[in-house]
C-alpha cells in the first residue's frame, strides 16, 4: 500500500542526491534509515563508558575459562 507524503523541493533534491539511479524514493529513505540505525548500533557498541582495561579483560577470561573448565568436569563426572 503505497501514501504521500509532501516534502520541498530541497528535501526532494537531497534525497535524489543521495539516490542512486536505480532507486525510488522509497528505497533511498530505506536505505538512509538502515544507515542511520546501524550508525547507532556501532555508536552504541564502541561505547567508552562501557570498556574495560585489558588487564580487566584477561582476569573475566580467565575466571570464565576457570568455569567452563569446572562446568564441563562436573558434567563429565555425572
């Protein structure tokens, strides 16, 4: 089902900048909101505030190989 919607003809003439020559205005707007979203997406997984130090990171690997490691010798005793 297809709508209208009313845009300038300055927004028209950026999204037929941004478009390729294949494309509908449909598929630019598409395009442009996957673009935006997976922009956050990788904004949201570089976060600074979440990283931690890389001494921080060997300890969580070495506590986490430490349970798997004890997790698969309970299991095995069974």
């Amino acid at each position: 089902m297809n709508t209208t919607i009313s845009i300038s003809k300055e927004t028209r003439n950026l999204l037929q900048e941004f478009g390729k020559k294949s494309e509908n205005y449909d598929d630019v707007i598409k395009r442009m909101h996957n673009t935006i979203q997976m922009s956050q997406m990788l904004r949201d997984f570089v976060n600074p505030d979440e990283w931690i130090s890389i001494d921080e990171a060997l300890e969580w690997t070495k506590l986490k190989l430490q349970n798997d490691k004890n997790s698969h010798n309970k299991r095995a005793k069974k």
